[in-house]
C-alpha cells in the first residue's frame, strides 16, 4: 500500500481508473466543496455554534477519507468530536491546521491532474 503522510496514493490511484475523464471533475468538486466547508466551519465556531460545527466537520471528514486524504478527513474527526462533545475550546487554532492541512492536499491534488 503506497500511503503518503497526507494522501493514499493507492485510494487516488483507484479513483483516477474508476472515474476515468471524470477525476479531473472529482477533484475540483472536492476542492471547491472543501473551501466552502471551511468557511462554514469558521462561521460555526465564530457563532459558537457546536452542533452545526459538528455537522460541517462531519461532512467535510466523509469527502476528505473519500478523496484519500486521511490526515485532513484526522483532523475534521477532531472537530467533529469537539462539536458533539459541545466543546468549543481551541477550535478555530485548530481550524487553523485543518485549513493548512487542506491547501497541502489541494496542491497535491491538483498536481495529480
């Protein structure tokens, strides 16, 4: 199993042969939708709003281990669990990590195309 700290090479590499012409369209879709996560994510911690934190976090976890990005899909556990256990403590630091671990992970998407 080919795994980078940041990506399964192996998940992409299997994605790239399923969707063909496609993974071009997967990864932007993935990257666009990412963005737009982390807005809402930082909108939800400023708002203090826990449960909604945890939904976003929850989302943005599913597509991130679709996509074999396994550190990012860590980190929005995380988040997740911060928001189900109604702590806001330390999130938007963490928020933070979560944003830096997502532009590293578009960068190497977006070189796989």
């Amino acid at each position: 199993m080919h795994v980078d700290k940041h990506l399964d090479l192996d998940a992409i590499a299997t994605l790239k042969e399923i969707m063909e012409d496609d993974f071009g369209l997967l990864i932007d879709t993935f990257i666009n939708d990412g963005a737009e996560r982390l807005a809402a994510l930082s909108q939800d911690i400023d708002l203090g709003n826990a449960d909604a934190v945890r939904r976003s976090a929850h989302s943005f976890k599913g597509s991130s281990s679709n996509i074999g990005a396994l550190q990012l899909a860590e980190q929005c556990l995380f988040l997740e669990t911060k928001g189900n256990d109604n702590d806001m403590t330390g999130l938007k630091e963490h928020l933070q990590e979560v944003a830096q671990e997502f532009s590293l992970v578009k960068q190497m998407l977006t070189d796989l195309l």
